[in-house]
C-alpha cells in the first residue's frame, strides 16, 4: 500500500503535488490546508484523512481533528500537524507531521517520524516537497520528494 503524504499546502494545490500523488491507496494531509477546495481536490485522488493546522480557520475547519490515529496496510498511524503537540504516551508505528515546512525522514523512540514539508507557498530556501509512505508488510519505509516547480515571480519596485 502506498500512502501519499501532504502538508501546509496555505490554500495552494500545485499540479505538481497532484501528479505526484496520483496512483497512491490513500492520502494524509497533515494541516495549514488553507482552503477547504484543497481537500476536495485530493480527494479525488485517493481516500483522504486530514487534521487541523494553525492556520486552519475557515468556516468548516473546526471539524477537522488536531490528532486522527489510522491503521492502514496493518500499520498504526498517528496524523498531526506540529510534532511538538504529540500527545505523550501515542501508541504508533508511524507519526506524519507537518508545521515546519521541512521535510524529513526518521526513527524516534522507535517508531518512524515523517515530515512531507510544504507542498503550498514556497518558504525562504526551503524545498517544495510531499512525501510517501509505503507499507508492504515490513517495517514501513518513508521518503520525501522535492517537486520541480516554477521560480517564484520576483516582483519590482517602479524606478528600479
């Protein structure tokens, strides 16, 4: 099962995010989805699980969850949007994370951390990224994905 993994998408769902989700099982938005159009549109890729970021606060947004726990592919699964928040004592295999706008790959305390970064607005020199999950009965593997996307335009000042 590959599971296709989003974050602080700011209301921006480039389609290079989309192409690069596209054939997964499931999705996880890990918050600041800016504009609920976002989950909409990721859900017609894939069965789709989202949380609440920080900047989540248009009208509806109170529904999403801060913390969803998930089993997918017999793996446990923890979806939030900033790690610190974690609640102690979270029993899982998987923590997916947002918040940072960094993505990132690792083991804590045993289990598997994964940030996907921010597939939305380009943040000082970070990349634009989403992430996958695999889970094919072993321990599950995770990366990141930098997305080839257009520079940002630099706008000028009149005079210069």
């Amino acid at each position: 099962m590959r599971v296709g993994l989003i974050s602080d998408t700011h209301g921006l769902l480039r389609p290079e995010a989309l192409d690069a989700l596209r054939g997964c099982d499931h999705l996880l938005h890990a918050g600041d989805v800016g504009d609920p159009a976002v989950l909409t549109e990721l859900a017609r890729l894939a069965p789709l699980h989202a949380v609440r970021g920080n900047v989540d606060r248009w009208p509806g947004a109170e529904a999403l969850p801060e913390h969803l726990d998930l089993e997918l592919g017999g793996v446990r699964v923890h979806l939030l949007h900033d790690r610190a928040a974690l609640p102690s004592g979270t029993v899982a295999d998987v923590v997916v994370c947002g918040h940072s706008h960094r993505p990132g790959v690792q083991r804590v305390d045993g289990r598997l951390v994964v940030n996907p970064g921010s597939a939305g607005p380009r943040r000082f020199s970070l990349p634009v990224s989403v992430g996958l999950l695999d889970l094919h009965g072993g321990a599950p593997e995770a990366r990141w994905l930098p997305l080839e996307v257009p520079p940002a335009r630099v706008r000028r000042r009149s005079g210069r």
